[in-house]
C-alpha cells in the first residue's frame, strides 16, 4: 500500500531543550523519540510523540547553539491542544509545581462534562488541556 500524505511533526524553537523535553513528557506521558544536532544550522533537536515517528505526529523541540538575547513568540502562534483522560489529575500536579494557567480547568461550552484549561509551557507557548476524546 502507498505512505498516505499526513502531517509528520511540529517544530517549536526551545531556550532548554531538556526543560521543554522533561515538561512534555512528564505532563503529558509523551516519549522522547530521537535526538539529533545539525551544525549546518547550529542547533540541537529533539522529538517527543506518543509512539514510533512512522506513524503518530511528533513535536520537534529545537535549541540554537547560540540562542537569541530576546526569545520572542510568534504572534500568530496560538497553541498546541492535549486530550488526556486524566486531565484534571495531570492539571493538580501542574499546579503543584507551579506550572502557570492562563485558563484554569472549566467546562466546555459544547459539552460540559468535559474541561478545558490552558497552561504555558517552560518557554510561554501556551497549550490546552481536555478530557474531551
């Protein structure tokens, strides 16, 4: 059977990639797939997905060797969106360790028996939290 076209991975500029590496993986239960360096373009990358890059969607995580004075955000980023059925859980242990919210958990508006928060990873990308499936 022919590889279906699909979207592989999502690229995200880090200032510590171990920071950003620990905080997905113990948060989220996603697993550190791969690391690598390219000195054609002075950084260090990693990848962390829910399974085998061939086949689940990746998170490269990428630090320049020299990182810029001022970190700046693209305005036009929003955020990257997690659905754990343990969310509330995973947002307690955020809380006590002192992860900031943007949004503590709250019903949906489509589905109240669902939660929604949003949280700021070690570098302010914002990401949002459910339980819905």
């Amino acid at each position: 059977m022919p590889q279906q076209p699909r979207l592989r991975h999502t690229a995200l500029r880090v200032r510590d990639l171990d920071a950003s590496i620990e905080f997905y993986t113990k948060y989220f239960g996603m697993t550190l797939t791969r690391r690598r360096t390219s000195e054609a373009r002075t950084h260090h990358a990693a990848y962390i997905a829910y399974g085998d890059e061939a086949t689940h969607h990746a998170i490269e995580l990428v630090q320049d060797f020299t990182p810029p004075a001022e970190f700046q955000i693209g305005n036009l980023y929003w955020h990257l969106n997690f659905s754990l059925p343990n969310m509330m859980d995973v947002c307690a242990r955020m809380k006590e360790d002192g992860v900031a919210f943007v949004e503590e958990p709250t019903p949906m508006s489509m589905d109240p028996s669902f939660h929604v928060a949003f949280v700021t990873d070690p570098d302010g990308y914002e990401v949002e939290l459910t339980d819905f499936p």
